[in-house]
C-alpha cells in the first residue's frame, strides 16, 4: 500500500514537470506540492496562463479533473481540493482562494456562449465573460455549477446541486437553483 501510494505522487511529481515544460512560462506550479491524478486533464490554450500555488499546502486534482485555460488567467491556492470530476473552464479570470474544498462534479465557468445573432451559428458568435473569484475557505457542495461573474467570499458554503451566480457575502451558507442565502455561518437568518 505504501508503495502504490508512494508510486501515485512520483507520477504526479512527473506530470507536473511535463506540464511545465509543455507550457513554459504559461504554467505556475510547485511539482512537490501538487498532485495530479492520473485520469486529470490540464489544458492550456490562445495565451492563457495558469498557476497553481501549493505551496503551503498540498493541492489535489482528484480523478477526471478538467481544467482549461483558453486566453484567460487561472489561480489556485494553497491546500485546495478538487474532488473527481470538477470541471474549470476560463476564458478570462478564475481566481480559487486557499483552502478550498469542492465536492463531486463542480464545474466553474466564466463564459457562457453568446447567442443572439440568428444570422450565425452559436458556436460561431463568441463568448460573453466576467471574472469568477472564490475566496478562502470556501466549500462546494456535489453538482454545484458556479457561473460567470460569481464572488463568493470567505468561509462560505454553498449546498450540493447549486446554480451559483452573483456576489455571494462570506460566512455564509447558500443552497438552491438559482442559490439563495440560507444563514450566516453561526446560525442566523
């Protein structure tokens, strides 16, 4: 057991550095603090620049994790934990505060495709975009989807199966689709 665990960081430790070759200067990531599974993706594309910090803490990309950086700047923090199957897709600006903890099937998005021109196709139209910032702290519930222009602030929890969008105060917990304000972190309404 000792060994297979052992085994699974040095293949990480290996990734990571393959990474950073690959990427160069687009990639900021601390190959001994990081840990990617094996099944995770990272993409980077069109200039997009990625850093995962790690450096206090440990970072995990648990199993089938997808992150993609299409032109736009992605940073993680320290001792955050991404559980199997989150999804991140940033087209302009994702920022994850320490941490961090996120259930089962996560996704982030800070685009959405634009739609109105019935001339073109959708997938030809573009995209419509705003930052996406998660502060310290923060726990994702499963099936949680956090949408463009979200800021969720310190030592928040949003509920499994959330549709989260809009600026979201800290110590607080939010649930629903579309999420709305449960109580503060110590109990009141």
């Amino acid at each position: 057991m000792f060994r297979k665990i052992r085994l699974r960081f040095l293949i990480s430790f290996v990734r990571c550095l393959f990474l950073m070759i690959k990427y160069g200067k687009d990639i900021k990531i601390n190959p001994l603090r990081v840990y990617i599974s094996f099944s995770a993706k990272i993409k980077i594309t069109d200039g997009g620049t990625i850093e995962i910090r790690g450096g206090r803490d440990r970072v995990f990309l648990s199993k089938n994790t997808s992150i993609h950086c299409s032109g736009g700047t992605l940073t993680i923090g320290n001792g955050v934990f991404f559980n199997e199957n989150n999804h991140l897709v940033c087209h302009s600006s994702m920022s994850i505060g320490d941490d961090c903890l996120f259930g089962q099937n996560v996704c982030f998005f800070d685009s959405d495709h634009q739609f109105g021109n019935l001339e073109k196709k959708i997938r030809d139209q573009g995209y419509s975009i705003k930052p996406v910032s998660v502060a310290d702290n923060v726990w994702i519930g499963a099936g949680s989807i956090v949408t463009k222009g979200t800021s969720i602030g310190a030592h928040s929890v949003i509920g499994a199966n959330s549709v989260v969008r809009g600026l979201l105060d800290g110590q607080s917990v939010y649930a629903g689709n579309p999420v709305k304000f449960v109580r503060n972190i110590h109990g009141n309404r």
